[in-house]
C-alpha cells in the first residue's frame, strides 16, 4: 500500500471491539500521539456489572483524556471516549453524545452497528471506524454504513485476532479500505489529519 493513501482526514475516529479487543487497545493506545486532533470513541462489549475502572486502565495507557461517555456529553478533539456498559451510544447532530436503553442488537449493547451507523449520518466523509477482534457479527452492518456514507473502513487483519470471526466477517461482507495489524493500526491513526 502506497503512503499517500494512508492521509485520511478524520473528524472523529470510532473503534468497535468484542472478545480479545482490549488486549489490541492496551497495545494500541500507548503507540497513539499525545496530540490527537480529533475525538476517539471506544465501543466495547462488556459485562453488564459495569467493570467501572475500564476507562482508567485504558486511560492508563494513553496521554490523551479518557472518560466514560455520559448523557449529552459534547464530542471534544483530543479526548478518548469510553463507550458505558449496558447502554447504546449514539452521535447527534450537534456533535454530542446521547444513550440509549433499547433492546440489543446482536446480542449487545452496546452495538457497535448502532454507533458506527449514527455517527456515519453525522459525519459521512469525516469518519474513520476500525472494527477489531470480537465473536460476533457486530460492527459489520455499521462499518457498511460508514462505507456508504464516504468514510474510511479498517478492521484488525483477522489473523493477529484473538477471535478473528468479527473482521473476518466483516472482510467478507464489504469492500474494507485497510487490513492492519497493531502497528499498522498505530501508524494508521497517527498519520490521520
């Protein structure tokens, strides 16, 4: 792959994860810049027994601020968001986030469908979402729609994955701009504008 394709501009960047994915973040997010230009969302599944320490064991590994997303928090640059545990999160068009109770989607929330999909509406072009390691079909119809919407579509090369099948399927479901492995991911995202 040549360099000059790899200078996206990126308004907001969304990760989707599920089963082995922190283990991806805890490696990735201390190779981030401590500078970045635009707002991170995470999008985890995780246990309903809200792990509460998650968004500081992940803030540990980053000099970037990290909180768990509350109810119409405003989506600030150079700040690392924590999906919260049990809730959907969803982007509105004034840039802030809002959550939502609704059923699961894939046996989830939150889905990382649900908020790959709102965020695409918001900011089509400007959006770059990277779907990593997970055991489910999660994340494949929202990256879909951010393809849709002019953005930029990444999932974690499978065979670097804990459980390969959620890049896997999402590989075999659409056409994926990138396929990375952690240092190509890093490399990735530092380069973003």
């Amino acid at each position: 792959m040549e360099e000059n394709h790899l200078n996206h501009t990126c308004e907001f960047l969304l990760i989707g994860g599920s089963a082995g994915s922190l283990e991806v973040l805890f490696k990735l997010l201390p190779l981030l810049r401590a500078d970045l230009p635009f707002p991170m969302a995470l999008v985890l599944h995780r246990r309903n027994s809200a792990d509460s320490s998650l968004s500081g064991l992940l803030g540990s590994k980053t000099l970037n601020p990290t909180h768990e997303v509350e109810d119409k928090d405003p989506i600030t640059p150079g700040t690392i968001y924590l999906a919260p545990a049990d809730y959907h999160l969803l982007i509105e068009r004034d840039r802030s986030f809002s959550l939502d109770y609704s059923e699961k989607i894939n046996f989830s929330r939150p889905s990382i469908d649900v908020t790959f999909e709102s965020a695409a509406e918001v900011y089509g072009p400007g959006l770059v979402a990277i779907l990593l390691s997970g055991a489910n079909e999660d994340g494949t119809h929202g990256l879909t729609a951010v393809k849709r919407a002019g953005g930029t579509v990444v999932v974690q090369n499978p065979d670097t994955a804990q459980m390969p099948f959620m890049p896997h399927y999402a590989l075999t479901h659409l056409p994926i701009d990138h396929v990375f492995d952690i240092l190509q991911m890093a490399g990735f995202i530092n380069a973003l504008v």
